[in-house]
C-alpha cells in the first residue's frame, strides 16, 4: 500500500515540475518580448524627443 502512495508522489512530483518547467518558459519567452518592446520605444521616444528639441530651436 506504501508503495502505491510513493509511486502517486512521484507521479505528481514529476507533472509539477513539468507545468513548473512550462511556465518558467512562457515566462522567459514573455520577458525577452518586452525587453524587445522596450528597445523599440525608447529608440522612438528619443527620435521623437530629438524631433522636438529640433522644432523648438527653430522657433
């Protein structure tokens, strides 16, 4: 009977690791997207930034 409980904790030790293991890497992939988007809008704002800056010299 022992056994049968062992083998039962095993099984759901390992089925958390793997969902454990799946989220871990949504996550990562989720993180590397935003560090991308946060990249791409700050090269905007400063282009932006400059654009003004340059409006404003000419006034």
């Amino acid at each position: 009977m022992s056994n049968v409980l062992l083998e039962e904790k095993a099984q759901i030790s390992v089925e958390l690791i793997i969902v454990l293991a799946a989220v871990v890497a949504v996550v990562l992939v989720l993180v590397s997207q935003l560090q991308a988007t946060s990249s791409q809008g700050a090269q905007k704002l400063e282009k932006t930034a400059g654009d003004v800056f340059k409006k404003i010299d000419d006034i």
